[in-house]
C-alpha cells in the first residue's frame, strides 16, 4: 500500500527579487513518509524562519518544490487530474494559526460549515447537512445550539478555532495539517483545542501534522517530532526521548527555554549557552556560528543524521561514532 504522504528529497528555494541572486533555502532536502495504516500525530518545530510553515504549504499543495517530489497516496501531487486533485483536497484538511482571519464576518457559522458540505456533495438533504454540522461540533466539544445561526465576531478566538477543526472534520479526513493552531488562543483554550486534535486520532483515524514553535504543546499531544532549524532536520524521532533527554545543542537549547514552575530554576542556568551571531556558510553546519561546541569540521561539511537511539536521531558531528542514517530519511523514527 503506498503511503499516506510522503516527502522525497524535497527542497524549497525562495528568491530575493528579479534582479538579485540572493536566495534563502526555506527547505533543504526533506524527505519524509507518513504511513496510512497507523494514524499519528508528527510535530514539526523549530523558532521562526526554520521551515515550519513551508513543510505544511508543501504537505497541503499550496505551494510547489524547488527540487523533489510530493506524494499523496503514491500520486505526485503535481500531476493529479482534476477528479484526484478534488478527492485530495477533501482528504488533506488545514487548521491555520489566526482564528480571526479564516472566516468571512458575513455570514454566519451554518453558512461556513454548509459551503464544503455543498461543494463536495456530501448530502442533498438539508435535514442530513444539519445533522453533519451538529455531529462536527459537538465532536471538538462545541454545543450547537450556541453556536449555529451566530456570526464569527459573536464567538471567542478558542471556539472559532474549534469550528476549524470541526469544519475539517466534516469531509471525513485523512491528514490533517495543523499550523501553530493555538499560539493566538488563551492558554486556558489550548488545553481543550489540544484535547480536540488528539480525539481526532483516537475516534477518527486522521494523522495530524502539528506544527508549532512551542515544545510544550508538542510534547503533550505528538508521538513523534522533527526539530528543524533554517531548513534542516536537526533531530527527529520519538517525542518522549527527545524532549527528555535531547542530543543536538540546538534541542537542548529550544528545551532550556521552556518556563519550568519552579521558582530556583532561572531560565539560562544551565551551562550550554548559545554563541552570538550567525554562521551563514552553505557548506557547513547550520547552527555552526550558534553552537558552543563547533568543531572546525563542522564550519565546513553538513552533518549527517546520525542514529543515536532506536528511536532518534541527530544532525551532530558529537555523534559521528554512531551509525548513519540511510539517505537522511527520519520515516523509521516517527514510524515506531
């Protein structure tokens, strides 16, 4: 059975204008598969500017790769034909991070919900298409009746968000992709939009791409997580074992940030502390000019993955005793 999604070798290059050879790779060489027989959850983190986003545009088709190919159910997503690209887009839904922003303040939250229902002719009753909408939100854990027949500026930006979820979980999904869908939420929000994701794995069967820049949320409702920065897979495997005992120095610096409730514990107290200024080399290491281990080989040959643990592996020269990982591809970790 071909995969559920999968990434091979794919890069993105942006340019900086017309006239200028600048070039910023957004993405480099990413190869990644999600399994359909097992559905997962996969976070993708990282601080601005890592990739996270251009992952997702990429998974979703709204974008296209500068090198490499992406599949949806072993069909590359740039030769579907029309009926394969319409069965696609109902398949692979998005939750995106701006609750504000997703709906039109005209019309009102049936409207919203009724459009995918009419565009991919799931019923032609109007009694069944209520029924659907019904069912859909109470699954994010929404009542209906406070929520039908109201406009999006009647809502707060936590229920908003959950009419995401639920207008996704409508078509009956396979992937969802899920991009920073809690960072413009109340903390006391996140909790019950993070619960809503994770029982669409459960009761569902939908395979969710989180992306995030907050590995607390990550840790809490992913299986496994790719930790990128300025476009390369830094480590990758299972979420437990990286976000506990992580290996690359970048890792361990996104975790020392996490606020801990204890009081004794300043943020910045360990002794691995970041360098100032950026090493911006295309031959070497990207987080190079930041790592207070840098070795004169890594300013000069981009690390492989190296397979640390069964179920991890890191971008580190720190490793280089360790075994290779085949063709960089991280599927085996997030698989397990």
């Amino acid at each position: 059975m071909a995969p559920l999604l999968e990434l091979r070798n794919v890069s993105k290059i942006y340019s900086q204008g017309l006239l200028s050879r600048e070039q910023t790779v957004a993405l480099d060489n990413m190869s990644l598969v999600l399994d359909d027989s097992k559905p997962t959850i996969v976070a993708v983190a990282g601080e601005s500017g890592s990739g996270k986003t251009t992952l997702s545009m990429l998974s979703l088709g709204f974008i296209d790769p500068s090198k490499g190919e992406v599949f949806y159910k072993g069909k590359n997503l740039a030769k579907l034909s029309g009926k394969e690209y319409l069965s696609f887009r109902r398949e692979v839904q998005a939750v995106f991070q701006d609750p504000f922003a997703v709906f039109n303040p005209f019309y009102t939250i049936d409207h919203l919900l009724t459009v995918p229902i009419d565009k991919f002719k799931l019923t032609k009753s109007k009694k069944l298409a209520r029924q659907m909408m019904e069912d859909s939100l109470s699954a994010v854990g929404l009542r209906p009746d406070e929520i039908l027949g109201r406009f999006p500026h009647q809502l707060s930006g936590g229920q908003r968000q959950r009419i995401s979820v639920a207008r996704a979980l409508l078509l009956k999904p396979t992937l969802l992709v899920a991009d920073e869908p809690v960072s413009m939420v109340d903390a006391s929000l996140r909790a019950t939009i993070l619960e809503s994701l994770k029982n669409l794995k459960k009761d569902y069967g939908i395979s969710i791409l989180y992306i995030t820049h907050d590995l607390t949320t990550a840790y809490h409702i992913s299986d496994s997580i790719i930790v990128l920065y300025r476009g390369g897979v830094m480590e990758a495997g299972d979420v437990d074992t990286v976000i506990k005992n992580p290996k690359h120095p970048y890792t361990k610096l996104l975790i020392d940030s996490i606020p801990w409730p204890d009081l004794k514990l300043r943020w910045g107290s360990t002794e691995l502390q970041a360098k100032e200024g950026e090493f911006r080399s295309t031959t070497g290491c990207r987080f190079a000019g930041r790592c207070p281990f840098v070795m004169p080989k890594c300013k000069e040959n981009v690390p492989p993955l190296f397979q640390t643990d069964k179920t991890r592996a890191a971008a580190c020269y720190l490793y280089e005793e360790s075994p290779q990982l085949a063709k960089q591809n991280i599927t085996e970790l997030i698989s397990i």
